[in-house]
C-alpha cells in the first residue's frame, strides 16, 4: 500500500484530485500489487494489479513440461486384431493421411505440435528475460503475434485437432489412451491458463521499459 503525496508545487509528475475530499494529489509510481489511497480520507485511488508476468511464465514453462511429456509418451495404443502397435502424438494425425486426407492431416499436425509449439516458444522468450527485465532481440514483433494468436480459441481447435485423430483411428483399431494423451489435455488447459492471464498492457509497458 503507498500513499498519495499531497502536491509539492515544484514538481510536475501525474496529478489525481481525490474524489472524496477533493485533494489535490501527486501519484507516486506504484509497485506491483500496490494500491494507492488518498492520506487525508484513505478514499482507493488507483492500483496496480499483481504482476502477470511472473504467473504467465510459469504457466508458459509448464506447458514446456507437459508438451514434452506429451511427446515423449504414447499418445495411444492400437490393437487391431493380433497388432498392437503404440502410437506417439506426432503420428495421430497419420490416420488422417492414410484414409487420403494428407491436407487435413498436416492442418492437424500443425493445431496439436506446430501451434502449441509456437506459442510456448514465443511466451518463453518474452517473458523468462522479462523477469529479469531483459528484452531480447525481436521481442515487439513475437508480443504482437502472441497477442494476436491468443484471439483465436486455441482450446477448441487443438481438442478438435485431437478428437479428429481419435475418431478417425478408432474405427480402424480398439484404442487405449497413453500418457501423452492426458499430458496434452493438461497442456491445452495450462496453455490456455498461461494465454488468458496475459495482460497487455503490462506486458507492452514492462517491454517499452529501457534495458536495466
Ligand atoms: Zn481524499
């Protein structure tokens, strides 16, 4: 919690009026999760909401985690009478491209490996340097696509991605799903977690700030 400066008329930085006791006030710089209060009244005048950045990290490194995990594990396993073969996630879409969808196929391909890809890379390079307030070169372009691809409902479209791949694979084998299967829900959840507690505002005001 910071307090409000009642106006020193030598300077010159933001000014608020209280809207309880009309005070004049200077707005001191507040840090992450603090609030600032009129001294005269203790009316709330402003905050700054605990720091995302922190949290959108996290959440972008675990989705690291579960999208290795999900690659490292069988997706599913197949069992079509006496073959039983055990698939990895890079090959669910090969059902696809086996019953002559190879367009489909890679469209798939991309949802559930190239996107989520792509977007925990890009979270990771803006935000691990931005922790210790860093910028890496190409920083402003990567924030500007990230914050443009989370538009998209990226949870509908992996889990379609998924769901696809399952439907088609389970009409030409009994199925069982693997480990890599309940990693890449968890990792479309955290992603998903790691995307919607972006706020960029934040994010743009900590990536205009100079190199410290
Ligand atoms: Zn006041």
């Amino acid at each position: 919690m910071s307090y409000c400066h009642l106006v020193h008329p030598s300077h010159s930085t933001q000014r608020l009026v209280c809207p309880d006791c009309d005070a004049l006030l200077e707005m001191p710089d507040l840090e992450e999760g603090e609030k600032a209060v009129c001294p005269r009244c203790v009316a709330p005048l402003l905050s700054n909401p605990r720091n995302s950045v922190h949290r959108t990290a996290a959440l972008a490194f675990a989705s690291g985690l579960l999208f290795i995990v999900a690659n490292a594990f069988p997706f599913m396993t197949l069992e079509a009478g006496y073959r039983y073969s055990e698939m990895r996630l890079w090959q669910s879409a090969w059902g696809l491209e086996a019953e002559g969808n190879p367009y489909l196929a890679v469209a798939v391909s991309f949802f559930i490996l190239g996107a989520p890809a792509l977007l925990i890379g890009g979270l990771l390079y803006l935000l691990l340097p931005l922790m210790w307030n860093r910028r890496l070169p190409g920083a402003v372009p990567i924030c500007r696509w990230v914050l443009w691809a989370r538009r998209w409902n990226m949870i509908e479209v992996f889990l379609l991605g998924a769901l696809v791949s399952l439907l088609k694979l389970g009409k030409l084998a009994t199925l069982t799903l693997g480990t890599s299967f309940w990693a890449f829900i968890a990792l479309i959840v955290c992603l998903t977690a790691a995307l919607a507690s972006i706020h960029p505002r934040e994010l743009w005001a900590r990536l205009e700030m100079p190199d410290a």
